[in-house]
C-alpha cells in the first residue's frame, strides 16, 4: 500500500449515496444490522456517517458518544487488511484512538491479527437476535404456545374484521397516520428519535430497497412493519410498529409480513434490544436460534 495515496478525508452520507454503499454491502454479504442500508438510512440524522469510497472497498465512520469510530469495511473480503490498514493510518493521521465497532467474531479475529496490541469488547446490548424464519411464519411447536394463543385470540375477535396489504405509495399516508398517535406520550427519547426516522423511511417506499406490509383493522391501519435483504439466507426486520393494546397483534404482523414479503428467506435478523429489558424479554420470548455477538475494538490500555 502506497501510504501518500491513502485518502485521509471522509465525505459526509447522505441519502444520495445510498445505492453506492449498498453495492458494497452486497459484496460484504455481512448479516449483522447495522451494515444494512434501510438502518443506515433510518438512523442517519441522529447517527451521522461519514465515507471513504475506493475501488476495491469502502470505510464507513460512524459518531457515538462523541466518539469516532469505523464499521467493517465493505467490498470485497480480500482487500478487508487494507481497508483496515488505510483506517488506521487516518485515525494515527489525525491523533485520534483507532476505535472499530459494531464488528463480529470474525472480523475480530482479522483486526487482532493485524493489530495484536489491540482488544475487543463484546457489547451485549448491541448483540443481533437471529430466528428461524419459517417458525416467525407458523408459530408451531410448544415453544411458541404462548404466542400462539395471543395470535389465536386476536384472529377470533376480529374474524372478518382485519386485512394485510404490502406497503406502497398509496397507503403509506395511513401508517404515516397510525405512526403519529403510536406511543406519542412515551417519554423514551430512543422511540421519539426512532420515529423521526420511521417517517423518513416511509416517504422513501419507492427509493430504498425495502418491503413492508400494514394490518388494517375494521379499515384503520393498525400496525406495520418494513424490513430488508441482509443476505440470500437472511432477512432484517427494520422496524414493527403495532398498536399494543390489541391483543396478539404484534405476532400477526411479523407473521403476515413474513409470509408475504420474504416467503423464502431461512433466518430472520430483528435486530439488538438496545439494552431495554421490555425489548430484550420480548425478542427472547420469541426464541431466537443464536444470538450474533458484537464487539468493540480498541487498543489495550
């Protein structure tokens, strides 16, 4: 590598950019969440990014806490050392620590055995929650009474009352209009900053790579939910969002989503728990197959 070639300077992300990080994603073919295109885009304003493009790969540099730090690099896997190399040569460039987050085991292994005075940190409330797609479509099994019940008790009261629809632009004013008055009086600043971001993906149904789908109740939309490809195995559920006084309407929502929008994938990535004992119960009941660890890498101390 010819370091007085390295590009020190990254460009601030905007949604313009969006097909050309997805391209490099699609060569990545990482299934974690956040190197998804629909959370990038969604989480762009309270996450800036910031970007490097070269021919054979792409840096990502990503601000949390008032920290820089750098996502796996993306392209093609056999250039993934020197992405990592030019990273760290612009983090020394400017005096800044080299920090890398939201990396797996794998990429793990490739950073310390490039920078063996480094270290990694698991981050439990950033791991991803991987499920059996096909068990998300039935809720078979004795492991899934629970929800079955719930979803059997909702499709019996309102028998002949409820409909799926796919996401498209002339419904999405009503999940706009559903999304205004859910959990408006929560004071959860994460679920107030996530639905600046909701709207903006759903003004973007024609522009992001993304499928969703909508229950309408008695005619009023009542829940939806909107997800992508991660992989040709996997799909990602960016977001749910269902009225939670209905009973068992948020299985049915998964379900139906599911079913019509990714009747084919094998595993279904609904992304971290942040953290939150109410997400982490109710992603746990849902019996995830594995959890995908993240890490945070930085030099030893």
């Amino acid at each position: 590598m010819d370091i007085s070639k390295i590009k020190l300077d990254f460009a601030p992300v905007s949604l313009k950019d969006w097909e050309i990080i997805q391209q490099y994603l699609v060569q990545s073919a990482y299934e974690e969440s956040n190197h998804n295109i629909v959370n990038m885009m969604l989480w762009l304003k309270e996450y800036p990014l910031f970007m490097i493009k070269e021919d054979r790969y792409l840096l990502l540099l990503g601000i949390h806490k008032g920290q820089l730090f750098i996502y796996m690099p993306l392209g093609n896997r056999e250039y993934y050392k020197e992405a990592l190399y030019h990273a760290k040569h612009i983090f020394d460039f400017y005096h800044l620590p080299f920090t890398l987050s939201c990396f797996t085991k794998e990429m793990v292994d490739l950073v310390i055995s490039l920078f063996p005075e480094y270290q990694a940190c698991s981050e439990r409330d950033a791991a991803d929650y991987v499920y059996d797609a096909e068990k998300l479509r039935t809720f078979s099994g004795k492991a899934m009474q629970k929800k079955r019940n719930h979803l059997n008790a909702f499709l019996k009261e309102y028998d002949g009352r409820w409909i799926y629809e796919h996401i498209n632009d002339t419904n999405i004013n009503d999940c706009l209009n559903f999304l205004e008055t859910w959990r408006l009086d929560d004071v959860d600043d994460f679920l107030q900053s996530e639905r600046i971001g909701v709207e903006k993906i759903l003004h973007l149904v024609n522009v992001l790579p993304y499928r969703g789908g909508l229950i309408r109740i008695d005619g009023k939309v009542e829940a939806f939910a909107i997800g992508s490809i991660l992989t040709k195995r996997m799909a990602q559920e960016n977001i749910e969002k269902a009225n939670g006084a209905i009973r068992g309407l948020y299985p049915l929502i998964l379900r139906e989503w599911l079913k019509n929008e990714y009747p084919h994938v094998e595993l279904l990535n609904r992304e971290d728990d942040t953290g939150r004992e109410n997400l982490r119960y109710a992603k746990m009941s849902l019996h995830p197959l594995y959890l995908i660890d993240k890490y945070r890498i930085q030099k030893r101390k």
